[in-house]
C-alpha cells in the first residue's frame, strides 16, 4: 500500500493486488461475448460503482482498461 502527499491532494491510497484476466474493454470487443452476460457483468459494475459512491470511496481513474 502506497500513501500519497501533496499540497493540492487529499489523503490517498493506493491498494493492489494482482488479478489474471482481461480488462474490460478487451472482454466487451470479444466476438466471444455475449449480450447476456454482458448485461449481467454492467448491472455488477453498475452496483459497484454505486456502492462505492454510497461510502463515499472515489476510484479517481475509471477507465476500461483499470477493470478486470
């Protein structure tokens, strides 16, 4: 776990662990992947992001490629 300090940021951290898959824009550009589960796997993110903002917990850097 990596702590961050600076004059214009707030406390952070940084937590990692590492995990074999795919990201999220690879999984969706799939010919493989189908209308069902993709659906299921974005009502999931969907929750995710809502429970996080409900603790008030920001991920800070969203894009496609930082899920798996």
């Amino acid at each position: 776990m990596v702590e961050r300090w600076g004059p214009l940021r707030a406390r952070a951290f940084f937590v990692s662990h590492f995990i074999a898959g795919s990201d999220v824009r690879t999984w969706l550009s799939s010919p493989c992947a189908d209308l069902t589960r993709t659906r299921s796997a974005a009502k999931l993110f969907a929750d995710l992001m809502d429970d996080l903002a409900y603790r008030r917990i920001s991920h800070g850097d969203c894009k496609a490629t930082n899920f798996i």
